[in-house]
C-alpha cells in the first residue's frame, strides 16, 4: 500500500476494521489502540523516506490522521469519552500552535493545563514561544466576549431518549442499564478529567502539510458538534463511522404529523414528514462541560492559522448564536473578518429561522443589490433567498410560489433588485408576463453560468444550478411537466457523469478539491429544492413528485432529506406498499449479499426508513422496522467494523417499543418480543465487541428475557447469566459509572 499514496488511507482503515472484529486476545479497544501504534509507527518510517514528495506526505499524513481517529471512535465507543477527546484535542493543539514541530511541542502547555479552546491559552503560547502569531485585532473582541462569559454546565439529557424508554420498562437491571446510558457516556468534564500527557503521547503527530493540520483541527471541532463534518462526502470512511459513534440517533416514534392517507398533495410540502413528535435519542454532540466556550475558542484560534477558511466562520458564527448574551452586533464582527457574501448568506439565514426576516431581508437585498451593481446578480444568494420566502416564511396561506418568492426570480433574471418591488407583498400586474420575460432572460443566462463557484459551502447552490432551479420553477407556473422534462434534461446531461466519477467509493472524503462530489451535492440541494416547489405547485400529481424524488435519489441515493420527500409522497397516496418496495430498493435492502458488501446504509437513511413505518398508523408492521435494523447493521458491519453499530441500538429501541406495543394484547407475544431482543443483543455484541452501549443494552435484555421467562413459566431471573455478562465487560475493559451488581442485590 505504502507504493501507491491514494489507498493508503483506505488500508489503514481496513487494517483497524480486521482488528476492531477480533474477538480473542486482548480487549477490544486495547487491540485497536495497540495496532493503530504499529500503523503509525509505519507511516512515521515511510514518511522518512519520501522525501520531498508533497503527494506521497498528503497521503502519508491523511493516512495518520486515520490511525488517529479510529482511536478516538474506539475509545468512545468503549466509554472512554474523556480519552478519546484528548486525543483528538492534543493532536489539534500541535497542529494549530506548533506547526513543523516534535509531538513533545505540546507538553508544558498540556500539563499546565493549556491547549487549544483552553481560556488563556494565547498567554500561555507567548510565554512558552514569544515569537508566536498573535489573535488578529479583527478577533481580539470575539475572544474577549467568549472568555469573559460563564462556563455553561452540560445540558440535561433530554425526555424520550433511550435510557428513558429503559427506565420506563421497569427493572432493576433496565433502570440501571437506563440511568448510565443517560448519565455515564456521553457527559464529562473535559478539563478536570484530562489524562497525562504521556497518555496520549504515542498518539501525537506533528502533522507538516497543510491540508492535514487543518483537517486535525476540523476532527476535533468534529466531536463537539461544530458544523463542521459537511466538508466530508457522505460516504467517506470518516464520515460513516463519526454518524455510527457520535451522531444523532432520533426518530418520530408516536404522534409525528404526517398527511392523512388519501389527502390532497398540491398543498403538502414533502419537508413537513415527521418533523415534530417524541423523540429517540441515542447520541449527539458530545455533551460536556463548557462545550460552546470550548468550540468558540477552538475556532479563534484555528482563524489564526487560518483567517480565509470559511467553513471555520461559519462554524463560529453558528456557535456563537448558541450563546444567551450574544448580540447581532456581536455577530457581525465575524462578517467583518470574512467579508465574503456566502457567511453574510448564513447570517442572513440564522435570523430568518428565529424569526426576525425583516432584518434577514435587509441583508439579503444588500447582498443581491451590491452584485447587481457590478453587473449581473448573484444568483446563489438571490435562489437561497427565494427557497427561505417560499418554505420558511411562516403559516402558507395559497399554494404555488409567494408573490414576494416570485419578484426575487424576476428581479434575478433581469439583473436588478429593486426595493419597493422586492419589499412587495403583491406580484404586480401582468404576472404571466412578467414570467414569461423572466423565463426566457433565464434560458439565456443558464448557459454561461459556473456549476463550481458553490465552495462547498452547505447552504448554496452554485450559480448554474441556482439559475436552474429558478427557470423551472417559473415554468412551473404553467407547465408543470415542461419544467419537469427541462432539470431532468439539463440533470441527465451533467449528473451523470460526476455519479460515474464517484463510482460509489467509500473512500471519497472531502468535498473540496473533489469536483465531483461538489457536484452531487449540488445536484441533491437542487433536485431537493425543485421538489419543494412541485410539491406546493397547484396541479402538480404525486407521480411527478414522486419521479422528481427518484431522479435525486439517483445521484444520492441514501439523502435523508429525499427519502423523507419519497415516504411522504407514498404516503399521502396511501401506497404503503409501493412505499415499502421503493425504500429497499433504494436503500439496497433488497438486494444486498453479506458475499457482495458494497454498500452500506447511513444512519440518517435507516432512521427516514422507521419514521416511514411507524406513520403507517395502524398499518404500521413491527416485524419490519426490526428487520431493516438488522439488515442495515449487517450491511454497515460488513462495510466496517466502525459502523453498523448504531443500527443495532435502534434494533433494541424498536422491539423495545414493540414489545410496549404488544404488551396490553398478548402475554405471549410479549414473551417472543423480549426473546427476539435477547438474540438480537448477543448478534450486536458479537458484531462490536468494544462498543460500550450495546453491552449495556445486552445486560437490559438479558432481565428482560428473565421477564418472559417468568410469563412463560419458564422461570425466574437469570443472574449467573447477568453475572457472566458483567465479567465480560470488565474484560473488555469498558469503564461503567456505577456497578450493575448493585441492582441485583
């Protein structure tokens, strides 16, 4: 692998998955740890031979960056929350602070108690090396306001997570298993409970080529919920395991709104599916003490390295938002450092959703109006604009297009925004002709758009597809099946060929510098918005959402946002059949071989998959949202063996949850629930040895399989068995906050 820079990555990788699966010898986690050493011990040889070769350091150092961060994901999913942060945070530190020098760089500032998002860590730094860069002025306030604010204590875990759902069981064990998955994993002191630095030492890397120091940097700010990890295709390999370890399992379980079987679509907007309702949640940022001063600072001092990036401000413009006591004026210091109109965009956008779209629309027509005056019009601002008037404007009150959503498109189209016409709430007089004028200086200006001026940037479309997505949503107005017919044209001519570049890797990683996967995620942002517009056009049938979705899905396969839009299409139809048979097939369920194993099934994907049965009402079939659990845990598990694990928590929540279900008709069938469960805990331990959570899960189902024991006559609590498991996580040694003996004495 070592011959050839671009699989490095990948081997790296699937070396970690061969050990991470090993059931004997030692812990799981020590296994990991201990073979990530001899892989970065490795590279640190190679990296001495290569010279100077920039290609042969990126790959070496993208492929270090692995070895740490599947670390990181094994101590976490061991229980080992504080360890794996330090790892990430230290590594980060050398990265930012100490560029082109040794590991040992970090150690006074570490021990000390100083490292990056520490407060007062720029002190610290100067006494250490004086000729250190210092915070630029443009910064200096944001810093000050982020370090004289009080520490925010970690948030409660919220109502209707999965310990909750355990707790309400019933049972020592499961009030246990319940009481440390909602107060031992996931909550931790970052500060007071930060190993040596000799810990995490063999883990440090004094990354040299750019690329790799801000992508350690970027992992880190991963791991504490900054919005962040969009940088990375949906199926890299990073990506893939972060959504298995650290993100959000929630979906609807009861009570989410979906449309009435049968119901009419024209008014029906697809992004209204199961939005609201009880949540499951099992994951998350992760929640520690103090996380939002953390992130911000960690932010400041990563601008100092890199004041241009602009995944970095918006990133700290989003997190300072989360702060009580922080100002729009405040904000706005953070435009001033960047001035680039995509972050005025962002701004723009955050005060729209809480609720303040006079001032969004102030800014938004300063953004258009000062493009428009150069010459032309920033078509990806005016188009992220007209999507907010459209589906983010408050209580709709017609179907079809807003008039003021159908002045920005006019005004883009002829290249000048005034105030009063766009401030309008009225469309004007002569609105056919005002479209068809529009519609035609569109079909113009498509040609000579650029399709790679987005950035990447997770808002935006790039100007052609903006300018796309504008022309046929005017067409819409009067033809919905021409303007149909015209973005699969433009979408057959040019998607294809960035799908068959893709070629379905997982190892496709960042978005930039990857034309191609920029370009799908601008495909599925554009097939996404244009199937909002069909969904609210008057006259407009299912089956031409439904065909609108499908091509999207072509080029995303597994794109939550779509797969919601396809659920509620089939379900306002009342085809739950056809709804059933387009999700497996779109998923792979249905033609998926554990011999094959080409695809995996993301965890955003399986949870749009449950929502979509369980608003199936009465209809809903239990047997099957348990299945697409085990059939996607064994789809990712065959991938990795750093995913597949997420599917597996959300196989318990289920039959937990069919077993409540069943529980008022049948004892027996409550018994079988329970026993079902019992297997399906044994498969997933077997699957993921290390993974604290789902041994946790198996000490609550063994109880529970006692339970049904004692419906069935079979007799009482098996606590020898309990005993055993008990043995077997301190083997493994996985940490438990409290000892689970103790519910059984």
């Amino acid at each position: 692998a070592c011959a050839q820079p671009e699989v490095l990555e990948d081997h790296v990788w699937a070396y970690l998955d061969v050990v991470a699966k090993v059931q004997d010898g030692p812990p799981p986690v020590i296994a990991v740890r201990t073979a990530a050493l001899e892989a970065l011990s490795l590279l640190a040889c190679k990296k001495q031979s290569a010279g100077h070769d920039g290609r042969m350091w990126c790959a070496i150092e993208n492929a270090e960056l692995s070895a740490v961060s599947a670390v990181a994901f094994a101590d976490l999913r061991a229980g080992y929350v504080s360890r794996a942060l330090s790892v990430l945070r230290c590594n980060a530190t050398l990265a930012v602070f100490f560029p082109g020098f040794g590991p040992d760089a970090a150690r006074a500032a570490w021990e000390q108690g100083y490292c990056l998002g520490s407060r007062g860590m720029l002190r610290e730094l100067h006494r250490i090396l004086p000729a250190a860069a210092t915070l630029p002025a443009s910064l200096a306030p944001l810093a000050d306001f982020v370090e004289a604010s009080a520490p925010e204590i970690a948030p409660a875990v919220s109502r209707g997570d999965l310990g909750g759902l355990l707790l309400g069981e019933g049972g020592a064990m499961r009030g246990w298993a319940g009481q440390e998955l909602r107060h031992g994993f996931k909550v931790v002191d970052v500060d007071e409970s930060r190993p040596t630095f000799d810990d995490v030492r063999p883990f440090l890397v004094g990354f040299r080529t750019e690329p790799a120091r801000r992508e350690c940097l970027f992992r880190f700010l991963d791991f504490l919920g900054s919005p962040t990890l969009t940088r990375h295709a949906t199926a890299s390999r990073y990506r893939s395991a972060f959504s298995n370890t650290v993100s959000s399992l929630d979906i609807g379980l009861a009570g989410a709104p979906s449309p009435a079987l049968g119901a009419d679509t024209s008014t029906y907007h697809g992004a209204d599916f199961l939005t609201a309702g009880p949540k499951l949640s099992g994951g998350g940022c992760l929640r520690c003490k103090d996380r939002c001063g953390i992130l911000a600072l960690s932010i400041i001092h990563g601008l100092m390295g890199w004041p241009k990036e602009l995944v970095l401000h918006e990133a700290l413009l989003e997190t300072l938002r989360q702060f009580g006591n922080a100002t729009n004026k405040l904000l706005k210091k953070v435009l001033q450092v960047s001035e680039d109109p995509r972050l005025y965009f962002a701004f723009a956008r955050s005060l729209w959703l809480r609720g303040d779209q006079p001032a969004a629309r102030a800014v938004l027509w300063k953004l258009c109006c000062a493009k428009a005056a150069a010459g032309g019009c920033d078509a990806r601002i005016a188009i992220g604009w007209w999507h907010l008037e459209c589906f983010h404007a408050g209580e709709r009150l017609s179907p079809g297009m807003p008039p003021r959503a159908f002045r920005i498109l006019c005004a883009l189209a002829a290249g000048s925004f005034d105030h009063e016409d766009i401030t309008s709430d009225a469309a004007g007089q002569d609105v056919s002709m005002q479209s068809l004028q529009a519609i035609a200086k569109l079909q113009k200006l498509l040609p000579g758009q650029s399709g790679k001026d987005a950035g990447s940037f997770r808002y935006l479309l790039s100007s052609y597809h903006a300018t796309l997505v504008g022309l046929c949503s005017l067409v819409v107005r009067s033809s919905p099946r021409r303007a149909l017919e015209l973005f699969l044209r433009e979408f057959e001519k040019h998607a294809g060929q960035y799908h068959a570049e893709l070629g379905g890797s997982s190892t496709t990683s960042l978005l930039q510098g990857n034309p191609a996967a920029e370009q799908a995620r601008c495909w599925e942002l554009a097939c996404a918005m244009f199937t909002n517009m069909l969904s609210i056009s008057p006259g407009v049938p299912p089956r031409m959402v439904l065909e609108m979705v499908q091509a999207g899905l072509r080029i995303h396969s597994q794109s939550p946002w779509l797969l919601r839009a396809l659920a509620a299409a089939h379900l306002c139809r009342g085809t739950l059949a056809a709804l059933r048979r387009d999700i497996d097939h779109v998923l792979g369920l249905h033609s998926w071989s554990s011999s094959l194993a080409l695809q995996d099934c993301s965890v955003g994907a399986l949870c749009v998959a449950l929502e979509a049965e369980l608003a199936c009402g009465a209809r809903c079939s239990y047997e099957r949202v348990v299945r697409l659990c085990e059939r996607a845990a064994q789809m990712n598990a065959a991938c990795s063996a750093f995913t597949g694990s997420a599917a597996w928590v959300l196989c318990h929540a289920m039959l937990a949850w069919k077993a409540k279900a069943t529980s008022q008709r049948s004892p027996v069938a409550l018994a079988e629930a329970r026993q079902e469960r019992w297997r399906v805990a044994v498969r997933a331990v077997a699957g993921h040895p290390l993974d604290k959570v789902l041994r946790v899960l198996q000490l609550a189902a063994c109880e529970a399989r006692g339970d049904s024991a004692d419906v069935g006559g079979g007799g009482g609590q098996n606590e020898e068995e309990i005993l055993d498991l008990v043995a077997q996580i301190e083997a493994c040694q996985i940490p438990l906050c409290s000892d689970p003996l103790e519910a059984i004495a």
